[in-house]
C-alpha cells in the first residue's frame, strides 16, 4: 500500500490501486474525525459514504502515472487453478 494525502485536507490515507474502478481505501486514523466531508451529517444513514476530494486526488495521481495498478491478486475461493 502508498502512503496519500488528500490535496483538500491534507488527511493521510494507504491505497492500493487495482483498476481504474477499484481502490482500496485504508484509513490511518477515524474517517469521520480527521475528514471533513464524512463528517458531515448524513441524511441516509445507511448509505455508503466517501470522499470526493480523496477520490480525486487518487484518480489525479493515477493519471499522472504517481500511482501505479497493483499487480497483485488473491485466490478466488472454489475456483480451480
């Protein structure tokens, strides 16, 4: 995982990168504290929530080439290899 830091709040987050739709998100300290926008109030409390500042900034260093896709992939359980 790459250690990024969001370009609106400067909060730091680990990503792992493995298409262009798919990211892994893992938060160094609580989301809802440290990142302005989750802490907002929700009208739907079962929606899910994210960022849109984080996410672009993943998606801009993405297209710039800082961030790359992971290369590595886990065994699909009851798949035949």
């Amino acid at each position: 995982m790459r250690q990024v830091s969001c370009r609106h709040c400067g909060n730091r987050v680990l990503i792992e990168k493995y298409s262009n739709a798919h990211t892994s998100v893992q938060w160094l300290e609580d989301s809802e504290q440290v990142c302005p926008e989750l802490a907002r109030p929700s009208d739907n409390p079962y929606a899910q929530r994210s960022c849109s500042s984080l996410r672009q900034t993943i998606n801009d260093l993405a297209d710039a080439g800082a961030v790359e896709m992971s290369e590595r992939s886990y065994p699909v359980p009851g798949s035949l290899y």
